[in-house]
C-alpha cells in the first residue's frame, strides 16, 4: 500500500482523471500524467466484483506492484482503473499485467 501522502485525494483525482494521458490492457486503464512526484491511485468498481472483500484484493496486489515500481518509474500521477474482466486474472496474472502497463509509460 502507498503511504497516504502518496495517494490520491477526490480533488486532485478528478483533475489528473480529465487531462491523464490513458493506456490500455484488456483489463486494466492507466491514466499517467507527468508531475513533480509520485502519487497513485487505484480504482476497482462494483463491476468487477460485487462483494467488497474481492474488490480490496484486488486493490491491495495493484497498489503492491505500484509501491514496488515507485523508485524505477517517472515521476507522475498513476491512476489505474480494473475493468470487469479483471476479475478473472490469478494474483500472478495481475501483477504481471499491471508491471507490463506500468513499463508502457516508461
């Protein structure tokens, strides 16, 4: 998990959210915009699972790979957003696909 200075709050989301540039996967969204310092935020709707102890799951093994990528990435606003066909990757298979989405930006 990022420290909470590090995380994103409803305001500066909602900025990032509109002017990030976005990549694609066929699970996953990252939108990246360039800025001063590293901040991250996760997003895992009630689409991809309904129940919330799924969805804090896969929450934590994305913010995971973030908090390790942290020190290899460019410095910039992370935002990743799971699609509903993420609910049927193994914990591998996520952390696999988010390292290989993260790689993009770089």
């Amino acid at each position: 998990m990022l420290p909470k200075k590090k995380r994103l709050n409803r305001s500066e989301f909602n900025r990032f959210f509109v002017v990030g540039r976005r990549y694609n996967t066929p699970h996953f969204q990252l939108i990246f915009t360039s800025h001063g310092s590293f901040h991250g935020a996760v997003v895992v709707g009630k689409k991809v699972y309904k129940k919330a102890v799924l969805r804090n799951r896969l929450r934590r093994q994305v913010y995971a790979v973030l908090y390790r990528s942290q020190g290899i990435l460019p410095l910039g606003v992370y935002i990743i957003i799971a699609r509903g066909s993420a609910s049927t990757l193994s914990g591998k298979e996520v952390i696999l696909e988010v390292q290989k989405l993260l790689k993009t930006v770089s």
